[in-house]
C-alpha cells in the first residue's frame, strides 16, 4: 500500500510539474504581448521585426520555452541582437524601457548583445524583480558609466556579459559577493581602471568562464593578497589588463590549480622569461595565447621528457624567443592547427615535422628563418588554409614542386630570397584568395593560368624582375579587388577591357558576402568580409606611402598599383569606369596620349599617381568631380594649360606638377597669358564658339601686310598730287638731316 501511495504522489508530483511547465510555457498574457509590441517600437521595428503582433511564441527573438542553464526547460526567454536568429539592430542609439521586461515573470534569459543600446547600467538594476532570470548580456553596446552593484541582487544570476561597452571605474566587490552560482562572468573591452584583486572571485565556486581582458588601464593583481580558488576555470581571459603590474609581470601562480582549464590568454601584459613549460605541456590547455610579452630564450627552455602537448591553438607572436624551433615539434605537439610564432628572433630551417600535423593556419613571418620550404608542409593531404613565412630569409623556388594545398586561402611569400617562376602548383589551390610573393627575385612572365584564377582577390607581386606584356586574360579576373604589379620589368599597353573586372566597376552582393576568411580561435586572420578584423596585414602603396590593411574590411582595399615598369602606349579610357577603385598608380612608366576625361568617374579614388610618364595635353578640368582625391601627382610629364584649382584640387602643391614646363595657374609660381585657354568646359565651348577664320595665323599676317602696302600708296600719293605738300616735305627732311650732322660734328 506504501508502495501503491508513493506511485500516486509520484505520478501527482510529474502532473503538477507539467502542468506548470505548460503554463510557463503557452503564449503571453495581454499585458505581455503589449510589452513586447511596445519593445518593438522603441527600437523602431529591429526588435521582434517579422512578428503579426498575436501569439507572441512566434516572434523571432522571443522563447516560450527557453532553456535554462543548468539545463531543462525552465521559463521564457528573449535573445535579441548578434546571437538571436534575425540580427538587424536599431538605427539609433536605443534606451529601452526595463520595466516592460520585468513583466515577463518566468524569464531565465535576456540577451541584448549588440542592440546600440545607451545610457547607464543602473535602469537595469529593476531586472532584481525577475527571481528566475540566470543569464544577462549587455555586450557590445554603447553603455557607459560604472558598473553598478545592484546587479548582484539578481539572485540566481549565473552569466553576466557586459563586454564591449564604455564602462569605467572598477569592478564592485558587492556585484560578485552573493553571486555564488555565477558561472561566466565578462567585462572584457570596457574602460575600467584601477587595481582589482582576483581574489574578489575566490568564493564563487560555479566560475568557469572569466574575461577581464581589453581594459588597458585596469591593474589586474593575482599574487596579492594570499588567496585560494574554489572554482575550476575552463576559459581565462587576462589579455591587456597590465597583470601583476606590481609583482614582476609574472604568470598567475593559481593557474597551477585550474586542472580543467583549456582556455588561456595573457597576451600584452609585458611578461617575461622563458616560455613556461608548465602551460606548454598542461594536460588540459588547449587554447594558449601569450601574444606581445616580453618572453625570451629558446623556444623549448626546458626538457621535454617524452610529454606532449594537448594545445590546438598557439601563439607567441610579437616576443624575443629566439634561436632554432625543435626538430621534432610536431612530435611534440601533435595536436596543433592553429600556430602563430611571428615576430620573435627564431633561425634555422623550418622543421620537417611541421608537415607531419593537421595546420589549418601557420604563421613564421618576421624570423631569421632560412633554408627552404619543406616538402612535407605543403604536400598532398595538406590542411593548411593560411601560410604566412614573409620576411625571413628562406630560399630556392617558391613553393615545392609537388606542392599541393587544395584549402589554402592566403599566401604570404613576401620579403624572402625565393628564384624562378611563379610556382605553377598555386592552381592546385582553387580557394586561393590573397598571394603575396612581394619583394622576391621572381623572373619570368605573369603565367596565363593566374589569370584564370577563380577565387584571387589580391595579387601582389611587386619588386620582383617579372617581365612580359599584360594579357587581356586578366580581364578576367572578376572577383579581384588589389592588383601590385609594381618595380617589375613589365613592357606593352595597358589592356583597355579592365572595366571587365567586377569588382572595380561595381561591388558585387555576392562577393562582399562571402566568407572569404576564417576564424580560428584567437587566431582571427581571415574572417567574413563584413567583420574582417585578420591579424595579417596587407600592403598597398597608397599616397606614396606603404600602407599595412590591419582590421580594414578587404572589400575598401581596391586598387591598381602598376608602377616603375615600362608600360607604354596610352592610358585606356575604360580605366575610368573603374568606379570603386581606391588608389590607381601608373607613375614611372613611359605612358603618352592623354589623361582620360574618363577619370572623373573614379568616384571612390583617394590616391591617383600618373607621375614620370610622357603625357601630354591638359588636366581634365573634369576631374574636380573627384571629391575623395587627398593624393595627386602628374609631375614629370608634358602636359600642359591652366591648372584646375578648385575643390579638392585647390589643395594640392607645386609638387604635385613638377617638371611640366607648360603648366600655368595655381598653385604654380607661372601665371597663365590671356591668350592662354582655359579648362573651364563652358569657357572652351564659347571659345570653340567664337574662332573663325579671322583667328587664324595666316589672316593675321595677310592683315598686316595688306595694311602696311595700304599706308605707304596713300602716303606717297598724297606727296605725288600735292606739289606744295611734296616741297614742305623734302624741306624738313633737309633741316632735320642738317641739324643731325651738326649735332655729330661735336663728337667728333
């Protein structure tokens, strides 16, 4: 009978509870459904956007049935902003009105992560009402002043993110204080400031997940004052935040004690010493990122003793470790994909082992490395989707000759010492998107199969000794947004069908949406073109300067360099049709004709250099159009007329004319004649309007002739008819030689 009762009160208990949970979990309430119609009209229709206004389970960004986060369901939620399934966040900046959430008395979740909200955090202290909430984002908006404590009277808070905002102050003591189930706590990239104590999180026993990075004037302290942790980290984020400023830079001692940890990152915090193999061989990490410290000595200080490393991504980029990498590091970290070791002092040749893991991304740049790319990096069954190894001092061709990387997307070859031809094998990599092999001793022609390239958008092949005529095949080239050409030995024309290449005529949808890049942990290199934000650079001569695109979206880097080659023949007017181009420069090369009226529909150019060529004729008075132009420069040719002197080009020097001997106007010391034409369109066309004949040379000199043949008849004839008038006259020419003798007889 015991039994039979306790089955019942079971089976009473399993009913209750469901009949709660479908309570919980049907449709809004009258009152509810206003709220949400109201949170939609102040964000101006982002919010809740494709929503009828009824069942409000319905609309994108609302949950009847969220999930709680210690699991099952457990209340409502609403996730608007960069996480919900319909991102589209306000024009304007949004101060939303808390109080309507607060009358969702079963929200668990609240996410408005990237919904350009403004104003304080404290409105949001009327968020305590809602007993069941257990997670909160706020990140990546634009809140601002401190971080206010009465957050922590949120009872069963578990995640708090309110990263990417302008916060400043420091973290309150009282916010974390009864906090004790929080399980992910974030602040990073705010302006916080001040010494804050770790220990303040020693008693939350749940913490797993801790980001305190980007605050660049917080003074993170770790070692002081003694403390133990209760809770296991599987994420730690102390990047930028001067760690352990007043105790040596050193690496947090309780990390020793995180046995679960698999995230690490203490990236710009000034630390030094040697790499510490106590990280490098943490059975659990598998993210270490020690990025800009101070880190010196060999790479491996420490003996390994047989152990391997359980790391997948790895960087210790922009620190002084140098010396030779080990031979056998792909024995000892046989897990890597992701290794960023740029930027250090590292020599020798690169390890034949390195060919033996599953990279996806590999970056060596700025070493001494020297010798040749190994085989086995690059061979059949590589994953390698970025290689970057420019800037050290590696030798022989290009690439291996059986080189094979079917899912490489960028190429960095720059600044070594690598001979031969453009390595044929680069069109075994369909997925290629930037190569750069800049400033190497390449020879030989630009190859007709790179030209039919189906995924290029950046061709940098400048400072080589390339040779050969441009092929009209490079019309072709549809997705490509940077061509650098430049300090070669190229010869010909310029091919007139370049207004075929898509993208400098017009930016197409389908390319700016495309995932061009990757990203792979904290090793953001190649990402979506709408956040491009790689820790590469790309380099475009740019206002006679050479500029590194670092967090630039690659669809603003458009431009042609083909400079310091020996081009010739004219400049084709199709180039002006080249609307979305940002830098043009033909400078040094022996181009003629002239500048094409066309150019005034290079609407979107900063920089155009034509400079040192062999052109002539006038400045396109047309060209004033350009707006964006900050850099000009026609120097060094034949050109000749008034200079256009109005918008952007009132700005420009003398520099930017040099050695055009016919030049006239501003900002030239030579003044322009009357008889001089001007390049106001309008004032050619009266011009034009008002030339006849009676302008010509050869009427001019007829004139004169007839005129002067006219006054000597009618003078001469005078003195024929007039015999008083003749004698008068030969009268005063006698006295006028008479006295002129006696004025040289007292000379003499």
């Amino acid at each position: 009978m015991t039994s039979f009762n306790n089955n019942v009160m079971l089976l009473w208990y399993i009913a209750i509870t469901f009949l709660l949970h479908c309570a919980w979990g049907q449709g809004c309430s009258k009152e509810q459904t206003r709220a949400l119609l109201e949170i939609r009209n102040s964000t101006n229709g982002s919010a809740f956007a494709e929503w009828d206004g009824r069942d409000c389970c319905e609309a994108v960004g609302f949950s009847c049935n969220s999930f709680g986060i210690t699991g099952g369901y457990s209340g409502k939620g609403i996730r608007l902003g960069k996480d919900s399934g319909s991102y589209k966040p306000p024009s304007s900046t949004w101060y939303p009105n808390v109080t309507l959430f607060t009358l969702f008395d079963e929200l668990v979740e609240l996410t408005l992560n990237g919904m350009n909200i403004g104003g304080e955090l404290k409105p949001f202290c009327e968020l305590k009402r809602l007993k069941h909430l257990s997670s909160l984002d706020l990140g990546n908006n634009k809140m601002e002043g401190t971080i206010h404590p009465c957050l922590g009277q949120i009872e069963n808070l578990e995640q708090l993110d309110l990263s990417g905002n302008r916060f400043h102050g420091n973290v309150p003591p009282l916010l974390l204080s009864n906090q004790s189930k929080m399980t992910l706590f974030d602040v990073s990239g705010n302006q916080l400031e001040g010494l804050l104590s770790i220990s303040i999180f020693a008693n939350i026993s749940n913490l797993e997940y801790l980001d305190l990075s980007n605050n660049y004037r917080l003074e993170v302290e770790t070692e002081s004052p003694s403390w133990v942790p209760t809770f296991h980290l599987t994420k730690l984020n102390l990047a930028n935040c001067n760690l352990n400023k007043n105790n040596g830079h050193v690496i947090p001692s309780f990390i020793s004690t995180q046995l679960y940890l698999n995230w690490l990152d203490l990236s710009h915090n000034s630390i030094e010493g040697s790499i510490p193999c106590q990280l490098l061989f943490n059975s659990s990490i598998q993210g270490l990122f020690l990025r800009s410290n101070k880190l010196a000595g060999s790479f491996l200080d420490c003996k390994a003793n047989n152990q391997t490393s359980s790391i997948v991504s790895f960087d210790i980029s922009d620190n002084h470790v140098k010396g030779p990498l080990p031979q056998n590091i792909g024995h000892l970290f046989p897990e890597l994909q992701h290794c960023n070791m740029s930027s250090n002092a590292l020599e020798g040749n690169i390890p034949w082992s390195l060919g033996n893991l599953s990279l996806e991304i590999l970056d060596l740049s700025n070493n001494m490395l020297s010798g040749t790319i190994p085989q086995s990096l690059t061979t059949s069954g590589s994953t390698l989707v970025y290689l970057n190894l420019a800037n050290n001092k590696l030798q022989g061709e290009m690439l291996p000759r059986d080189s094979d990387m079917p899912k490489l997307e960028c190429l960095q070859l720059s600044s070594n010492h690598f001979q031969g031809i453009i390595s044929p094998t680069i069109s075994n990599s369909p997925s290629l998107v930037i190569l750069d092999v800049r400033y190497n001793y390449l020879s030989g022609n630009i190859p007709k199969w790179l030209y039919n390239h189906p995924s290029l958008v950046a061709v940098l092949l400048r400072g080589n000794q390339l040779e050969g005529h441009l092929l009209r095949r490079m019309c072709q080239m549809g997705r490509l947004q940077v061509l650098d050409i430049s300090y070669n030995l190229i010869s010909g024309g310029i091919p007139s069908c370049l207004d075929n290449v898509t993208f400098w005529k017009k930016i197409s949808p389908s390319l700016t949406d495309s995932n061009y890049f990757i990203q792979k942990g904290r090793l953001s290199y190649l990402i979506n073109l709408s956040d491009l934000q790689f820790e590469i650079g790309t380099s475009l001569l740019i206002k006679n300067m050479e500029y590194t695109f670092n967090g630039i979206p690659l669809s603003l880097m458009t431009g042609i360099d083909m400079s310091s080659n020996q081009l010739s023949g004219s400049i084709p007017s199709e180039i002006g049709e080249l609307s979305q181009l940002r830098s043009l420069n033909l400078s040094n090369n022996f181009l003629t004709g002239s500048i094409p009226i066309s150019f005034q529909n290079l609407k979107n150019v900063e920089s155009l250099d034509l400079s040192h060529n062999k052109l002539s004729g006038k400045i396109p008075f047309e060209l004033v159009q350009l707006t964006s132009l900050s850099t000009f420069s026609v120097a060094y040719n034949n050109l000749s007329g008034r200079i256009p002197f109005e918008r952007q080009f009132s700005t420009f020097t003398m520099k930017s004319y040099d050695g055009n001997l016919d030049l006239c106007g501003d900002p030239l010391p030579r003044n322009c004649s009357p008889t001089t034409n001007q390049l106001n369109p309008k004032h050619d066309k009266d011009q034009k309007e008002g030339t006849r004949v009676i302008d010509s040379p050869l009427f001019f000199y007829a004139f004169v002739a007839i005129s002067y043949a006219f006054g000597f008849w009618v003078f001469f004839g005078i003195l024929i008819i007039k015999k008083n008038w003749r004698l008068n006259y030969f009268r005063a020419v006698d006295r006028w030689i008479e006295s002129f003798l006696k004025m040289l007889s007292k000379y003499w």
